[in-house]
C-alpha cells in the first residue's frame, strides 16, 4: 500500500499454472466478492508468465469487464527458483 493509501498491489507467486488455477478454484467465491466491493478501484491485472486459458477466463471473472489485463509470458532476466525432483 503506498503512504496515502490510495494504491494497493496484491502479489501471488505460483511455481507453476496448476498451482495458480489451483489457487482461483480455492478463493474464487471470496476473490470475486472483494472485486465487487473494489471494481471501481481496481486499476488493472498483471500476469508474468504463461496462463491457461482457465486461469484467464477465471481472471477476468473475477475482476469483471472493464478491468486490463496484461500477460507478460517470456522471462528475460532476474531468477527463477529451481524445481526440486
């Protein structure tokens, strides 16, 4: 949140898309409830990485019409954190 409390970013880090889709099938109902008590505030949705389909679709369900959304699938620089196994 920044000082005046005028902005808020939320931040979900998933290692993959099953996890995230996992995720919008556990929140869905509440995530879609705290979108309509802030639609009007809502300034935008960003992904970095590839999404499903089912995850885009979920995405602007929640969010509703009117709200952007951008993907930005490639990773160019930075770390990424090794899987296991």
């Amino acid at each position: 949140m920044n000082e005046d409390r005028s902005q808020v970013s939320v931040v979900q880090i998933h290692p993959d898309a099953a996890s995230m889709e996992f995720h919008l099938d556990v929140v869905g109902d509440r995530a879609r409830q705290a979108y309509a008590q802030t639609l009007e505030a809502s300034t935008g949705i960003q992904v970095f990485g590839t999404p499903t389909e089912r995850i885009l679709r979920m995405l602007r369900q929640q969010a509703g019409s009117g709200v952007p959304l951008s993907i930005s699938p490639l990773h160019l620089g930075g770390f990424t954190r090794a899987r296991e196994g």
